[in-house]
C-alpha cells in the first residue's frame, strides 16, 4: 500500500481531472477522457488503464442518473 505522501504526490496531478461531475463542462470532460480511454484500452480488461476507464464510467453514470431525464416511451394503441 502507499504511504500518504506517495498518495498525495500521485493523486495531484489527477485531481482537477478525477473529479465527480457537478456540470456540463466536468461531465463533457469526463467524456472526453473516458473516449480516449476507450480508444487506447478497448476491450482489454488487463490493460493498466481499464480500472480508470470504470472508474470515470461510474462518475459519468451518477452524473447522467442525477441530470439527464429517462426517456419514457409510451405504448401507441
């Protein structure tokens, strides 16, 4: 595990990017990296990058699950 200090030396260059979305401007960021994430992973769940692409999933998710009205389809008779 890491020491505070290692944490704290690592997370600093993340941290005005790994941020939960509050707005449209941090979501479309977040989007933003989660497609080149997407394009650099793939598919590869053993890729170094993959954990982060599920995290930044999970943030756009709340996101959109705060913001973002479903979609209701109503049935025509």
């Amino acid at each position: 595990m890491l020491t505070m200090t290692e944490t704290q030396k690592l997370w600093q260059p993340l941290a005005q990017q790994l941020v939960i979305p509050h707005d449209e401007a941090s979501y479309q960021e977040l989007v933003a990296w989660l497609d080149k994430l997407i394009d650099e992973v793939g598919e590869n769940e053993q890729h170094p990058l993959a954990s982060l692409m599920d995290i930044i999933g999970i943030l756009i998710e709340y996101y959109e699950n705060e913001n973002i009205p479903e979609i209701e389809f109503s049935k025509s008779t």
